[in-house]
C-alpha cells in the first residue's frame, strides 16, 4: 500500500517523475517472501512501516523481513536518482514509521547503482532469466552483495572458506531444514545472519536478502527469499549455531537457481 502526500514546491520535494520511480520500486514481487509494507512520500523523505500480521497490530518476524526487503527496492531506486539514502531504524515494531529514508545529498549514480535499479524494475516485472547453474564464483559475488554491516550471507548447505562460500555441487543435507522444501543437494541457499534478533535485526536481514536477489540477478542467477523455517526464535539459534561460524541469527534462505 502506497500513500503520497501532496508535494510540495521546490528543492526540498521530489519531482514528479522521481514520484515514479519510488512508486514503480513497491510494485509487487513474485516470491515465497515477497517485499510488502505501507509507504508515506513526502518532502524527499520515504516513511515505511509493516503490515500488521499479529491480531494485536504487532509485526511478526516474516512482517519485518518483508519491511526490510521494500526498504532495500526504494534505496535503490534513490540511488539511481542521484540521491544518497540515510536510513533510520526505530527499535520498536509498531514505531510510526519504522524505517525512514531521507534523501540527504546528491550523489550521481554511479554505473553499479544504475545496473541495480535496472535488475530490480525487471524482478517486478517477472523478465528476470537465469543464464546457467550457479558457479561457486557467482556464489560468492552475491553473498558479498547481500551483506551489509548488519547483516551478511553464509553458504547455508555447503562450507566455507576464508569466510566466503565454497559451493560445489551437490550441496550438504541440513538437518534443520526437513521441513523446508528446496533442492538443498542441486541448489545453493545463503543464510542471512544478525548478530541479534531484534526488529531492526529482522528489518536489516530482509535488506540483505533483497540486495542478494538484485545481486544474483546481475549475476544471471535467479532467487527466492523464504522465512518460513525460521518463524520463530529457537529456530533461528539453531540454525545458526549449524551454518554461521560466528553463531548469528539466521533470518533468512535466498535460494540460488537458474
């Protein structure tokens, strides 16, 4: 759901055909774990807030990823506009908003920034096309672009190296994930791990996993953000403490295909 508020005049409000690249950036995306949220545009300032999904109003765990996933579209969607996001993360669920992006200086798009605004028009789109199997190689550039420094990607069925996912074929079973039904031995599957498992940690994952979908996509790879297998707490401590070296939170599986 998208609410704009009248614009208006001058150097502190975004343009008309600004308004359009934000309002293309919350188009829906087809995926187990889809971005979703409620945007207020005003000023050059973006508000998000989750769609409530406890019968209290409080935002679950999957709400928050789904947050953190829009939040990762409309950054780099202004980007591509020129502008440099500053993102502000309230600590509790239900703040109104619990993310702000504040457009706070110029900053040309630079090449990269463009080729992801590019890849993430076409996953709305459903025009995304893998290209081949995923190589370890391709593997690697897309958990190195899905983490952020508050949140980062480990190779969840197969090991590490040097702290960087050596995926070969076939994958390693995971114990945790029986009742996950993804191609774990043909596919790699990231996990996105915090250090903690407070909103804006669940917020900062859903970003993570949606640079890692743009990222695969420049990649010639597609991907799929699932959050079901880690619904709740306990489940995300175990599988931590199964694939991340240094015992995070899992909040996320982006699952690598083709």
């Amino acid at each position: 759901m998208v609410t704009t508020h009248p614009a208006r005049t001058g150097a502190t409000s975004w343009t008309p055909a600004e308004l359009g690249v934000l309002l293309q950036a919350v188009e829906p995306v087809p995926d187990p774990a889809p971005p979703a949220g409620s945007v207020t545009v005003h000023d050059r300032v973006v508000d998000v807030v989750p769609l409530a999904g406890a019968p209290d109003g409080t935002p679950g765990h999957a709400d928050l990823v789904a947050v953190g996933r829009l939040v990762a579209g409309l950054e780099i969607a202004v980007r591509s506009l020129g502008w440099e996001p500053e993102r502000d993360t309230a600590d509790d669920a239900r703040a109104d908003p619990l993310v702000r992006l504040t457009a706070t200086r110029r900053r040309p798009a630079i090449p990269a920034a463009l080729a992801m605004h590019r890849v993430d028009r076409r996953l709305r789109e459903g025009r995304l096309v893998g290209t081949g199997s995923p190589d370890a190689a391709q593997v690697v550039d897309v958990a190195r672009g899905g983490s952020t420094t508050r949140a980062w990607c480990v190779l969840a069925n197969g090991p590490s190296q040097g702290g960087a996912p050596s995926w070969h074929s076939p994958g390693t079973p995971v114990p945790e994930a029986a009742s996950i039904r993804l191609p774990w031995t043909r596919d790699p599957v990231l996990a996105v791990c915090t250090h903690d498992d407070e909103p804006a940690d669940h917020v900062a994952a859903g970003i993570a996993a949606h640079r890692a979908v743009v990222t695969a996509g420049l990649r010639g790879l597609l991907a799929a953000v699932h959050t079901a297998g880690v619904a709740e707490p306990a489940d995300r401590v175990a599988w931590g403490h199964r694939v991340d070296p240094g015992h995070g939170r899992v909040q996320a599986l982006v699952h690598l295909h083709t």
